[in-house]
C-alpha cells in the first residue's frame, strides 16, 4: 500500500522529535549543526572547519554542561506552572487585583534593575583590563596563528590562547593549546607569538603528547648588562669554581653558567662574527684554567689576539705557520703518549698523565687553509697529501676527556667544511655563539627551535650544552686583570712522569722551515715545544722515551741531516745575531726587544761583558713577535 503524504509528514515529525530529544539530552546545538569539537565530557578549544558564521559560546561548552542548563531551565519552567496550577485563587486575585500586583512589580523590577545596573557597572570595571588585554594582544594574536595552526577563524582565542594581564613580566607563564594533528611548524608558530606579543627572552617548551597539546611560553629574567670580574661578587664566584669547570658568565635569573670539562664537553668550539667578542669569552676560559694549573698553547695566526698572554709561564704563544705546524704534531704525540699511560695506570692516575692542556686555536677557517698550503709546500715526494699538524689536531679532538686535553676552537664560520668533516665538529658538545646569522645557528645549534634572536648587545652571548641555549653575559676580563688572575694560581707544573711501556705506533714525517726533511720521528713521547715562549715558561713534562732500535739507526733508515741544525744551536751576541742571522731586525730593535719584550729568549751564557742567546730560540722569537703583518715571516 502506498504511503500517503499525511503518514510521512507523521514519520518525518516523529523522527525530528525523536532527533531533537537525544540532541537535547546530548548537550548538542538542537538545529543539528556540529560547530565546535566539544563533546559529551569535554568542553570546545575551537571551530570546526567550513563552519560559517558566528558560533555563540553555547557551543564551546561540554555536553552535559548544556544538558544540566536545559533541566535546570525545564525544571524551574514546570515549577512555575505547577505552582500556578496548584494555587490557581491566589494566581487568580493577583489578576483581580492588576494594578497593586503592577505597582509591587514595579517597585521590585525598580530595585531589580538598579542592581543589574550597578552589577554591570562593577564588572565592566573589574574586567576592563581583561578586555583591553582581548582586544590589543589576544585577538590579534588568534588572528595571526588560527592559520598557521589549522583552527577556523570563528574560534573564540579564550578557548585556546592564555594570556595572563602580565604576560610581558619576569617568570610570567603563557599556555598555547595546539591541534592534534601536530601539522604545524613550530619556528612560524614560535616567530608569530615573540612578535604578537613583542616578547623577547622566551623559552618555549613543547608538549605534543596527550590529546590536548599545548605549547608553554615562559618570559625570563634576563642577564645582567655586565659581568666585570672586577666586581667582588664576580672574583668570588670564579674563585670557587671547580679546577675543571671554568666560569663563562652569568645566564638568566642570576644563574652561573660553566662547562665542566671533565663531566660535560672536553672541547668547546666558540662562533661569532667580527666584533662578536670572540677574544672577551677566551680571554675569560683561558685565564681562568691557566690559575688552575694549566698549559695553555696559543695558536694565534693573526699574532695579535692575545696579547696579554704573552710571556705567561705555562703559555706556548705560536704565531708563525711553521711554529704552529710543528706544535700540533708535537700534540698530537703528546696526547698518544697520555693515551698510553692512561691505558697501563689508568686514568686516574692524573700525576702520570700530566697537567691539563688547552689548545686555543684561533681563526680556524684561515689558520687550516695556511696549514694546508705551508705543507703542499714544503712536503715531498712520497709524504702524505694531508697536512700531518691537521691530521694530529683531529686526532686530539678524539682523544677525549680523558687524557685531559682540551681544544678551544675559534672560528667566524664554523662549516663542517673548515674543520675537516661534519665528524669533527660533533666533538663540540658545547657551543658558544655571538652575533650569529640564522644559518649558523640552524647550522651548529639546530637542536634548539626556535632559534633566540641575536643581539648586539657587548658581551651577550648563546650557550648551548645538551641540547638547551643559555642566554649568558660572559665574564669580562681586563688584559691585566687576565694577566693577573693567571699568573697568580699554582704555578705550571714541570714534573717528570712515568712513561708507559714503548708501543709501536705510526711514524709522523716533520719538515724544517726551510723545505728539508727532518728525520723520521718515532711516536715516542716527546718532550713538547719550548716554543715562542722559550724564556718564560717551563718546558713542559716529559716521559723517558723507550730504548732505541739499533737497526734505526743505521744511516739508510734516516733522512739527510738538516744543515742549519749546527748554526741554530750556536750562541752569539745581539750584533753578531743581527749581521749574519736576523738582518731585518736592527741591533737596536734587538736591544729594546731584550729590555722590554717579555718573550724574548733569555741569554745562555756570556762573553765577557755580552750575553750570548741561541741561535734558533731568537729565530723562533722573532717568527712569533707581535706586528700588523700577518702570514709566514720565516727568515731562515
């Protein structure tokens, strides 16, 4: 039997009864349209997409929150009909008698409304901040993220943006709901809240997990403006720093920021561009492990980095290529040698192994291109193609913590490139950048999203250790509060230790300055350069070398003899150094560099009245004597 319109008009009404009753018990919009994300137990945080129009604050709340206003309004709407019913001759007089029951009204809606009125006025006041701070930060700010974050533009921000009214304070707390889908970037997120909300110093912490994602955004105290050691809070807490933990400023909230060389990062690699204060953050590491007890080797190819190293005891400052080259070779079987020891005697045995070594390798980008090109020229045929003082830096970097040598590298562009392999760079665990480009920092310090913005400001530098970004003051040292500070610590220790038993190992070919191969040198433990800095420091520990092969010494397993070893070791006077050895320098620049330049060599025996100096050591000397010139200045 067909069905006749009447009987579908019944089953279309009683299917929308039907309908509207379970959205009624659901909590839901009773015109069936599903606006917001809210269910049943939990409450909206935004609109759904392609949903059009204004969607009232009704449908941000949980289901049975809606549900408990609908009985609530049922309930008081049946109330007053079965009390009407129930008291029909009182309901009854009251219509009777409309103008008293008019009057009463009027006098209680009077009292009704005057307090409506002022409850309204309370709260415009109460809240007139909160919707100021709506209308200048948060609604903007809703405006710049519903996009990037999927959300529709009709979402109410108060569903999903906590802004607190102090937001630009110190620790002040800020909590960004995130969609689930998590299809977002988190550097456009992060840029767009900083600059919304014109928030500098911020650390974003992320959390994904859960179904309700969120983003906290937390303001902190900044460093302070300066750090002076001068400052007797400063001295003292440098003073109590641990001898492997030396002090590089003082970060956010007041919090002292250290590398611990020992527990943390053996090598700290230092990236800041020209007037970055590159010199400021080693000058503050530098000095403060030399009054540890530390050697320091300087490997200033500019000559004029450290100035106020100059002369130190326990400071091997190289500034000459061929100085260079030839102390990262010596390191580099140096720290064989400490491998050794701390094999057989372990690596406690800190006396055995020596003293802590830092290597301040400075301007790494130009210093590894001469070293390539001071080899390709002096090597020959058969040597290997690699620099060898590049091959012993490497092999330094892997040495580790353990044989308690320590590399502070500089460079301008710190590219996987310039140090030889991404490989090399990953043994910086701590990273230190000033004035840095964002391609830097996504370069060194990717790990940290968003990237902190980079400031200009004197001494301020980014701290990363374990993958988290310190924003630091860094300590500011004086030349002669550096000087000072260094020279007034335990003095370099010049012991000799213990060596291991004699191991074969890989020879190392070494080539004079002046193009000719030295002999082959066996990877017994050297005694380490004297160098630039022969007159003041001491020489630095040695081991007792293993006994000799007979068969090496047999004229056929040597190379040829170098000529200027005889001249080199002969002593002569200023006048005598100068005609015959060092004629570009003048006898009287000779004379004043002995009564005012710290490094020059100290003289080795006398001639009468004239003291007498090696030779080599015033060659070396004037190699690595500060000037504006820079490059090789050999002038054998």
């Amino acid at each position: 039997m067909a069905q006749t319109k009447f009987d579908r008009q019944v089953e279309e009404t009683a299917e929308a009864v039907m309908f509207g009753i379970g959205r009624f018990l659901g909590g839901r919009d009773m015109d069936g349209i599903k606006r917001t994300d809210a269910t049943f137990w939990h409450p909206a945080t935004r609109v759904l997409p392609k949903v059009e129009g204004r969607v009232s604050r009704s449908s941000y709340r949980a289901g049975w929150q809606r549900l408990t206003f609908r009985m609530t309004f049922l309930s008081a709407a049946g109330s007053g009909g079965w009390w009407t019913w129930e008291n029909q001759e009182t309901a009854q007089a009251l219509i009777e008698h409309r103008d008293a029951t008019l009057h009463t009204l009027q006098t209680g809606g009077i009292g009704v409304a005057s307090a409506a009125a002022a409850g309204g006025v309370a709260y415009g006041w109460l809240t007139r901040e909160r919707r100021e701070l709506m209308r200048e930060w948060v609604v903007p700010l809703h405006q710049a993220l519903h996009r990037p974050l999927g959300y529709a533009e009709q979402t109410d921000p108060r569903m999903y943006l906590h802004v607190p009214k102090n937001f630009s304070d110190d620790d002040a707390q800020i909590r960004v709901g995130l969609p689930t889908h998590l299809a977002f970037s988190r550097d456009l997120v992060a840029d767009l809240i900083t600059q919304k909300l014109a928030l500098e110093s911020v650390t974003f912490s992320w959390h994904p997990e859960g179904r309700t994602p969120y983003v906290l955004v937390k303001k902190t105290r900044r460093p302070p403006k300066k750090a002076a050691f001068k400052d007797p809070k400063v001295r003292e807490l440098v003073a109590k720093a641990p001898e492997s933990a030396p002090v590089i400023g003082i970060g956010t909230s007041g919090r002292t920021v250290s590398v611990d060389l020992d527990a943390e990062s053996p090598h700290i690699l230092v990236n800041a561009s020209t007037g970055g204060g590159k010199s400021v953050i080693l000058r503050c590491i530098t000095c403060q492990m030399l009054h540890t007890g530390s050697h320091a080797y300087i490997l200033d190819f500019k000559r004029i980095s450290h100035p106020w190293a100059r002369g130190i005891p326990g400071v091997t400052y190289c500034a000459d290529i061929a100085d260079i080259h030839d102390a990262l070779i010596e390191l580099g079987m140096e720290g064989r040698r400490r491998v050794r020891v701390a094999d057989e005697l372990g690596i406690d045995a800190v006396d055995a192994i020596g003293p802590r070594l830092l290597i301040l390798f400075e301007e790494v980008n130009a210093t590894m291109r001469q070293l390539a090109r001071y080899w390709e020229r002096i090597r020959e045929s058969g040597d290997p193609k690699v620099s060898p003082a590049i091959d012993a830096f490497n092999e330094v970097l892997y040495m580790g913590r353990q044989v308690r040598m320590h590399v502070l590298l500089v460079a301008q562009s710190a590219t996987a490139r310039a140090l030889g392999g991404p490989e090399v760079r990953e043994q910086f665990a701590t990273r230190i950048l000033a004035r840095y480009s964002l391609n830097a920092w996504r370069m060194l310090a990717g790990e940290v999203t968003p990237a902190p913005k980079s400031t200009k400001h004197p001494g301020r530098a980014q701290v990363v250790i374990g993958g988290s970004a310190n924003e630091t003051q860094v300590l500011f040292f004086t030349d002669a509060e550096a000087r000072e500070w260094a020279t007034t610590g335990p003095p370099p220790t010049a012991k000799t230790r213990p060596a291991a038993s004699p191991q074969p190992a890989p020879a190392q070919l070494q080539k004079a300055a002046d193009g000719s191969a030295t002999a082959t040198v066996d990877d017994a433990p050297p005694t380490l350069p004297t160098a630039p800095e022969t007159a003041a420091q001491p020489a630095l520990p040695t081991a007792q070398a293993p006994a000799a092969d007979p068969a090496a010494a047999t004229p056929a397993a040597t190379s040829p003899a170098i000529p200027a070893a005889v001249d080199d070791d002969q002593a002569v006077g200023l006048r005598e150094a100068h005609e015959h050895h060092l004629p570009e320098i003048t006898i009287a620049a000779l004379r004043y560099a002995r009564a005012n330049d710290r490094t020059f060599p100290r003289p080795v025996g006398k001639r009468g009245a004239e003291l007498l100096y090696r030779v080599g050591d015033l060659k070396r000397w004037a190699r690595n004597r500060p000037r504006a010139a820079v490059g090789t200045t050999d002038l054998d």
